[in-house]
C-alpha cells in the first residue's frame, strides 16, 4: 500500500501530478486555509502532510495531531508557521524546500527597492486612473539606487543571490549574519557584526532572514533610528521582522523615505495604514511566486518524502 499523503492547499498542477505519481492523495477542494481542527482531523487520514506557510502547526495543534502522521514536509524555506521542538517532541519529521526559491525571492526582492525607490505605485496609480496631464523634470523624482549602500540582514541563500544582483547595480553590498561569510560567496561585502552598525551605514536595507524569537520585531523605533533620515527598507521575508507602527510613524514623518513591502505581520489581508501611505509599494506575499519555483518546491518537498518513505535522511530534514 501506498502512503497517504494529505496535501493541504492546490499546489502547481505539475507539483500535484509528481505527489499522485509517488502517494495517494488527499486534497483540498476549497484550497481554503485549514485551522488547527482541520489540520489534525486530516492527520488522522494520512502518513505524510505536504503543507504551506499558511498553515499553522502550533505546539497546541502539534500535541493533537494523530500518531499515524509521521512527516510535516513544508512547501516553504520558511519554517515559523511550525512549531519545530513540539513536531520533534510527538517523534514527527518536519521538512522544508530550501535552494529553489532563492532567485524567485531575490527578484522580489530587487522588485521592491526599486519599485520603492522609484515610486513605482505611484507612477502606476497616475497612469492607470488617468491622472497623468503634464511631463516635467521634477514630476515623480525618485532615488536612485545605481551605486547606493544595500544593507542585508542575513546573509543566507536568498540574501547571496540578492547581493549577487544588486552587485549589477554598482551597488555596495553591506551584510549582518550571526557570522561573516567566506569572500568567494559574498565578494567585496562589508560584514557588520551588530544590527546597529549595518543600520548606520547603508542607504537602503532589506531584510531576508528568517523569523525567530531573537529576530522578531528587530526593525523597531530604536532600529529605524540607526538608519539615515531617507533611507529605503524593504521586506521580502516574514512580517513579523517588523514593528509596523514604527516603521509606519517613520514613513509619516519621512524619516525612511520608502519601504517596499511582500509580507505583513497579518497575512492574508496586510495592513491597512500602510495601504494608505503613498510611500509604500506593497506585494501580497509573492516572493517564491513564479510558475518555475512554485513547481521546483514541489519537487523538491516531493524529494523529502520519497526520501523518508524509502528509510533514507530526507536532505532538507530539520528535525
Ligand atoms: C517561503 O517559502 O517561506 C515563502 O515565504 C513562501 O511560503
């Protein structure tokens, strides 16, 4: 017999047809987001459960989950949706999707500096609502991010291929990490071993680590001070990095001159006040969001249970 494997939302087609290829299947006919209860009554239907960001295994909903579900394998590199030590206390096998996603994010990222920097939503809201009566050389003056300082806050495998990128902007690449990276993967990048002197020496800063208790709401009013009055912030990573009100007083005040932003404390949905800053240009969580990556993290959750269910380590296993 087959194991069954209960995927939770409708992936890319060609993902959904590589799991029936190897599982039986349960699906989501809704695709809606499935709560706690949902969660462990699919549980006890299946061996395997192929899940999204969206879907929250907290420790409460991990000590509920049926003894027959032997591996979480996460549709995501992110993993906070997941409460690690609980799976591993119940003897379950949590797996993520690193690698893939990283020129897919990257580019999310490259997209929301420059469409902060250069107002994109601005310009696109004049255009599209016919606003758009006269050409001058002062009309929508941006900043220009050819040859700025770009802060990255973790320096991991979406973090390089961002550098990488913005190196084709002549920017300067500036770097905070628990620790300092080899030259050959980071060339010429400055590692600044505190928060705080990364904040004070670059004009814009993007944040690509993951959400932990130690990095949650690290962009705060102390942190947004650091930073030079008109710097840039950009968020490709989780929401909970930031404390939104402060970094919203800070864009009020024009302290941070433009923020673009892919992830929000509350998702789906966002947050409103930034909605109503001219500022901000906002995407709706869509960095691993390309045909070419959404099929590559199928692949490769779908590696991790074939690994498991032949016995062998699966290579992206994180407890
Ligand atoms: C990830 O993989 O963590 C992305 O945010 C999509 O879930």
């Amino acid at each position: 017999m087959r194991p069954v494997v209960w995927i939770t939302r409708q992936l890319v087609q060609p993902a959904m047809d590589a799991v029936a290829a190897d599982f039986d299947v349960i699906t989501n006919p809704t695709d809606a987001v499935m709560d706690g209860d949902a969660l462990v009554a699919a549980s006890h239907q299946c061996d395997a459960m192929l899940i999204c960001h969206s879907e929250l295994i907290t420790a409460e909903v991990a000590a509920r989950l049926s003894p027959r579900l032997k591996i979480i394998a996460n549709y995501s590199v992110g993993v906070d949706h997941v409460d690690l030590a609980a799976c591993q206390a119940r003897g379950i096998v949590v797996t993520n999707t690193p690698d893939v996603l990283s020129d897919a994010t990257a580019e999310i990222g490259l997209l929301l500096l420059l469409g902060a920097a250069r107002r994109a939503y601005e310009g696109d809201r004049m255009v599209r609502q016919g606003l758009w009566t006269t050409w001058g050389p002062t009309l929508m003056n941006g900043i220009q991010v050819t040859g700025k300082r770009l802060g990255i806050v973790g320096m991991g495998r979406v973090g390089q291929v961002l550098a990488k990128r913005a190196r084709g902007f002549d920017m300067e690449i500036h770097y905070h990490n628990r620790k300092s990276l080899d030259e050959t993967l980071v060339p010429g990048a400055i590692y600044h071993s505190t928060l705080e002197s990364l904040m004070r020496s670059v004009d814009m800063l993007s944040l690509n680590c993951p959400a932990t208790p130690d990095t949650e709401r690290m962009i705060n009013a102390q942190s947004l001070a650091w930073l030079r009055p008109g710097a840039i912030i950009v968020n490709a990573a989780r929401g909970k990095l930031v404390d939104e009100d402060a970094l919203i007083a800070a864009l009020q005040s024009g302290h941070i001159a433009a923020a673009g932003l892919d992830c929000f404390v509350n998702e789906p949905g966002g947050n409103p006040k930034f909605a109503a800053l001219d500022n901000v240009f906002l995407l709706p969580h869509l960095g691993s969001s390309t045909n070419e990556t959404r099929l590559a993290m199928g692949q490769r959750a779908l590696l991790n249970l074939n690994a498991y269910f032949r016995g062998e380590p699966p290579p992206d296993r994180l407890v």
